[in-house]
C-alpha cells in the first residue's frame, strides 16, 4: 500500500512510525511533515486543507489510504474531496466533521441523542447572551462556537467574567470562531479522554488517555495544546467506559447516521467523570496531539490495519490487541509558549538516545538545518516511553528529556501525577 500521512507535527510522527512497523505499507508520505519524520518517510510540500491539491498529489503518486492527521482538512471537506475520487481516506467527511467544528452542532446532537452533557444556551447576541448567565450563575462556561485553535473556552467564575468574555467574544477576539457563543453549565469531575474507531456503523475503542492543559507544573497557568499525555487513564475504568460507549458515543453515532452524515474516522470523546458517570465535555474529530504518540507507542503496527479496516468499513471483524503495558510522553516546549518563543535554537543529544519500539522521541516543531535538528515551533517534541508501569514508562521518559540538550527550552516534570499519586 502506498500511504499519504497529512499533518507535520508529533502526533503525526507518531503515525508514521506505527505504519511504517506493518509490512502493508510499501510507500510513505507525510505532507508537510517535520525534521523527525523526514528521518524515516518521505516528506512533500503540499497544502493539506486544499482538496484539489491533496487529490491531484494523490493520483500524481498512486496513493492508496490517505491518513488525515489535523482536524483543518476535514473541517475543509478534504476527505470528501479524496473520497469523490476514489481515494481510501481515514477520516470524516465535512459535514461530520461539524462534531469538532461547531460546538452547536454537536449539541443539537447530543439532544437528540440523549447522550449526558452540560445545560447550555446557544446564542447568536450577546444581551441574550448575558441574560442566561445572570439567570444561571457562576461558576459558567463561555464557549465560541466554531474552531479556536483550543483558545476557544473561558471558565468564567464570575457572572462579571462571564460578561466580558461574552463582549470579547462577539466582539471579534475569536474572528468568525466566535460569531455564534455556547454557554455551558460548569461540570465537576476527573477529565479523560476516550479514542474509538468508527465506520459509519460499528464502534471499537483503541484506548484511554489523559492530557496535561495547563503549561505549569501542578496544572498552573494558561491552557496550551497539551504539555504531557499518558495511557491507559485510571478513571476511565471499563465499567466507565461501557457507559460512555452506551450513553454517549454509540448514540451519537446512531444520530449521525439518521442525519445522513456517518462517521468514519477517529472520534475523540473528551469525558467528565464524577462518580462513575460519564458526561461529554467535547468531541474532536482526529487523534489528540500529543495523546496520539501514546496511543500509537501501544499500538505499533496493528494502528494501520484499525485505521484500513474504519476506512474500508470493515470493523465489525477488527480487533485490538493489547499488551498489558502503560505509555508516556512528555512535551518539550519553546521558552515562551505558549506565548510568543523563540525559534531556531540548536537541539543535542538526539542522536545517541536509541529509538526502539518501546521508546521514541517524536518530533513536533522541529526543522533540519545544515545537518543539524532546530526548533521551530512552541511544541518542539515529545520524549514517549512505554513500560510495564506507569512509573517505569515515566522514568524512561524523563531520562530522554534529560540526555537532550535543547536550549531555551522546558517541560512540566508533573506528567502523569493523577495516576503516580
Ligand atoms: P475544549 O476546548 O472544549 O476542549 O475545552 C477546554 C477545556 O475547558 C476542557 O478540556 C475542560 O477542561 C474545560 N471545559 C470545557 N467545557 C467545560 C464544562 N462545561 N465544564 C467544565 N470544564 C469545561
Ligand atoms: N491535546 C488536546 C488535543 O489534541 O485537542
């Protein structure tokens, strides 16, 4: 099989490096890729959120499964266009992919889907706006509708807070993201996140994670794209997890279907849980980044036949095969971030850590430069162990960290502290 990976950044590397272990794949591209996973597949200049281009990449190079990493492709329709030329493409179409892209969409699912959520009110005005959250109180959510970049959700814990992230909001601090606003009931609980394969019709989990938000040790200061990620999550115990897929993800799949509009993909259920019960924080619509590097550190190669038989709608007869084993990896950021940082700085070490199937730097933002690896985003990479335990898989990891010499540069040492406890 000839594989196109779209996306550049550590889930994506991750991807590639779980394909690459299964003998099926006889050719890999990753468009546009990164300094690490120019190291081990072939890497192409391509704008992956124009479909004409995806598909005339594609055909030019006979490429047969197209693996889409970000969810900006398929909120553009590029699986779409991929599939109207008959290209085999994991990942949903547009207009399912509305889970992750409209906050309202995915409500109005929810609704008819019985699945547990928060209460919330949807508005297109902020005076409504403001007027539902004067009647419910604080602590209150402030959500802009559309794609944020993760940016997109104020915890108020005032109504005055409230007020003004509602004024911020349809004032354009969000651009067209924010032209609709979600105000949600807060929800208390242990946050985790559950990955499943879907093909329109059957669901099959692949695995539990939690990510690190908040860029400081002790889950201090602002929210980033997420600083450390382990697997599997404690909290989301199979009893927790029969009745997310019962309540909430089987339900919602079955709506998609009614609506003409069947999901095939990765589907991203970010739960709340308290006691025992699961309500739906959110969905996205793609592997989380950087929960994707553990999940496919567990995974290895059978990740491509799962990813082949949801493209195929062949899930029904897949099944995963687990190791009794945990994974981590811990996020190593640009001074700054997720502010403003700087790039460039030059990374060591690199080469003498041993890249095994139970141990992986994978790259994030990383460029190659005379022969040397700089960093050239806010996430730069992602040091990923697997052990027989937590502890183990976190030791390995943060002796990675240690043994790379990467100026101008920090992680949080706290990844995974819910489950070390
Ligand atoms: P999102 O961008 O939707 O992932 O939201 C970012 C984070 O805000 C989530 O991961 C939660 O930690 C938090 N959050 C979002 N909605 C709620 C809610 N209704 N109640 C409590 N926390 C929430
Ligand atoms: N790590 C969170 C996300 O990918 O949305």
């Amino acid at each position: 099989m000839n594989i196109l990976i779209l996306g550049g950044g550590g889930r994506e590397h991750s991807l590639a490096w779980a394909v690459l272990q299964n003998p099926k794949c006889d050719r890999l591209v990753v468009a546009p890729g990164n300094a690490g996973i120019a190291a081990i597949a072939e890497c192409a200049a391509l704008d992956i959120e124009d479909g004409g281009a995806v598909v005339g990449f594609a055909e030019a190079e006979s490429i047969d499964f197209v693996i889409v990493g970000p969810e900006a492709p398929l909120a553009a329709g590029v699986a779409d266009r991929l599939r109207d030329a008959g290209v085999l493409v994991f990942g949903p179409s547009q207009a399912a992919a509305q889970l992750e892209a409209s906050k309202a969409f995915t409500k109005s699912v929810c609704d008819v889907a019985g699945a547990p959520t928060a209460a919330y009110g949807h508005f297109t005005e902020a005076n409504a706006a403001k007027a539902y959250v004067s009647a419910q109180g604080a602590p209150i959510v402030v959500k802009a509708d559309g794609l944020a970049a993760g940016k997109g959700v104020i915890i108020a814990e005032t109504v005055a807070d409230a007020h003004a992230a509602i004024d911020d909001m349809f004032g354009g601090a969000f651009g067209g993201a924010g032209a609709e606003v979600v105000i949600e009931e807060f929800m208390e609980g242990e946050e985790a996140s559950f990955f499943v394969l879907c093909d329109g019709t059957e669901v099959l989990p692949i695995g539990t994670a939690q990510d690190h938000k908040r860029v400081g040790e002790g889950d201090t200061g602002p929210n980033t794209g997420g600083m450390g990620a382990y697997t599997p999550a404690p909290v989301l115990t199979d009893t927790v997890a029969e009745r997310a897929l019962s309540e909430i993800i089987r339900p919602t799949m079955a709506e998609m279907a009614a609506r003409g509009m069947p999901y095939q993909g990765v589907l991203y259920a970010g739960l709340m849980i308290q006691d025992g019960a699961p309500r739906l924080v959110e969905y996205n619509v793609r592997f989380g980044d950087p929960e994707c590097q553990v999940l496919m550190m567990r995974l290895g190669a059978q990740a491509l036949d799962l990813m082949h038989a949801a493209a195929e709608g062949r899930l029904n007869t897949a099944q995963v095969n687990w190791a009794d084993d945990h994974a981590i990896t811990v996020v190593m950021a640009a001074d700054g971030y997720p502010g403003s940082y700087d790039k460039g700085a030059v990374i060591g070490g690199l080469d003498a850590l041993p890249e095994t199937s139970s141990q992986m730097v994978f790259h994030a933002g990383t460029t190659a430069q005379d022969g040397k690896i700089t960093a050239s985003g806010g996430r730069v990479l992602n040091a990923t162990a697997r052990g027989p335990s937590l502890r183990a898989a976190a030791d390995a990891a943060y002796a990675m960290v240690d043994a790379i010499d990467f100026p101008g540069g920090f992680c949080r040492r706290d990844i995974g502290w819910r489950a070390l406890d």
